[in-house]
C-alpha cells in the first residue's frame, strides 16, 4: 500500500514538469526575506540580509530580475516601489522538490526516502508521520 502512494507521487511530479525558472542562491535568499514580508522595499530586504550586505544597486538588480522572471509583484507607492510575492513559498517549494526529486532520484521519492533512511537523516517515527499524512492525503 505505501509503495502504492509513493508510484502516484512519482507519477504526478513526472506528469507535471516544472515551469518556472530557477532561481540563483542569491535570489532564492532574497525571495526567503520577501516571502516573511510578505510586502516591503528593497532596503527593508537589505536590512533584513546577513553582514556583509550587498550594495543596495546590487540587491535592486536582484529584485528586478525576480520580477522579471514572474516571482514578485511591483506596486509605486510614492516614489517607492513596494514588492510582493506572486509565486507562493508552497509553490516553489513543491516545483523545487520536483526537481530535485527529479534530478537526483530519477523522480521516485521511494529512493529519496530511503537514502535519508539509510543516512539516518529521517527516523521511523518521522517516516511513519509522513505515511499518515500520505493517507490522510488520500482520504
């Protein structure tokens, strides 16, 4: 019955492919501090990030490419460009997982399970909270 589950699983990240496009480390972090803000300006972004901050012009880039690249909204409040998220942190999550998934365990979370099992990253309890929530999924 588990196997079950994870064949659906597998079946459905291999039917839906991803379609955004991946982001950087560096627009990811940014996105992590937009998404917890959920509305702000980029130096209410640069205040947020880790010494040593990056010039503001360079996180500006940042942002600007996020919004081309169709993960934040832009909104001129004044002389003040606000951002906000447009791709949900649920959303990337999932199409990050699906790459992921995809790429390093030939889109079978059956074997990604197992090699966190194997490196004792995930324990019985954890995996048996997983199955329930599966089947919960299922119901």
């Amino acid at each position: 019955m588990y196997y079950e589950i994870l064949v659906t699983l597998r079946i459905e990240i291999t039917r839906n492919e991803s379609r955004m496009e991946k982001l950087t480390k560096t627009e990811e972090e940014v996105m992590l501090h937009i998404w917890r803000l959920e509305d702000c300006t980029t130096k209410e972004v640069l205040n947020e990030l880790d010494d040593p901050k990056p010039p503001y012009t360079t996180l500006a880039s940042v942002i600007n490419n996020l919004k081309r690249k169709g993960f934040l909204n832009a909104k001129q409040k004044g002389l003040t460009y606000h951002y906000s998220p447009k791709i949900a942190k649920t959303e990337y999550k999932a199409d990050f997982m699906k790459g992921f998934v995809g790429n390093y365990f030939k889109n079978s979370f059956r074997e990604m399970v197992s090699f966190f099992a194997k490196e004792d990253k995930i324990s019985p309890d954890e995996l048996k909270e997983i199955i329930e929530e599966i089947e919960k999924g299922k119901a």
